[in-house]
C-alpha cells in the first residue's frame, strides 16, 4: 500500500510540475487557514519547500510538522504533503491572492477494506508574516 502511495503521489507531481516557474510566494512566511492548519514556506526558487502542520478538527495526525514540497507558475501554485504516519498524503492546488492563498485539496487514503480513496475540500490560508 505505501508503494502505491508513493506512485500516486510521484504521478501527481509529475503532472502539475511541468508547469512550475519561480514566480510568486513569499519566503520564509507562515500561513494558517481557517482549519486552524498551519503551512510555513522556507524556501521557493519556484520550487516551493516548507512544513505543515494539520490542525484540522476530524483529521489524524494532528500536531506534527510534515514536509510541504511543491512548485508555483504563473497560473497558480500547489503543494503536496505526505502523512507518513497516516499512510495518506493531500494535494493543494490555489492562486496567491496578496495575503489570501485561496485552494483545493484532494487527501488520498485507505479506506478500511484498503481500497484507495480520495476525500475532497477547499481551504483559505491567509498570510500571518
């Protein structure tokens, strides 16, 4: 299963990364969305780096930092954070809107038969400094 996990995850970032330019989002700088989930940026040279930290009420793995890697373009931004711990992983896509960084998210799992699943949801996060 973290196999699978893993060219899922692979595949994603093959996709969305052909996109990727250095454009856009400040670094360092720390974002929080409206989960309370917090996303600190420590690095872009259009190839986003960073850790995340799930906060969100109903969610596993809450409390740990996990790394955020992904990449901004011209059209928009994304970033992908694997729940190692979880065996799941969450793919933002979104726009920098000034201090807003509207997204979509899509968070790949298990389900209980181990059947691969996905769970869908949008986030605001708003830019703290």
């Amino acid at each position: 299963m973290k196999r699978l996990l893993g060219l899922l995850l692979l595949a994603q970032c093959f996709v969305v990364s052909s996109e990727a330019t250095a454009q856009g989002l400040p670094a360092p700088s720390f974002w929080k969305n409206e989960r309370g989930s917090e996303l600190f940026v420590f690095a872009n040279s259009g190839a986003i780096q960073g850790t995340f930290t799930n906060h969100a009420h109903g969610f596993a793995c809450q409390g740990i930092p996990y790394p955020a890697s992904g990449a901004v373009s011209p059209r928009g931004l994304y970033f992908v954070v694997t729940f190692a711990q979880c065996n799941s992983f969450t793919r933002w896509v979104g726009k920098l809107n000034g201090s807003k960084m509207p997204t979509s998210w899509t968070l790949f799992y298990f389900d209980q038969n181990g059947k691969p699943s996905k769970l869908k949801g949008a986030d605001t996060f708003t830019r703290v400094w």
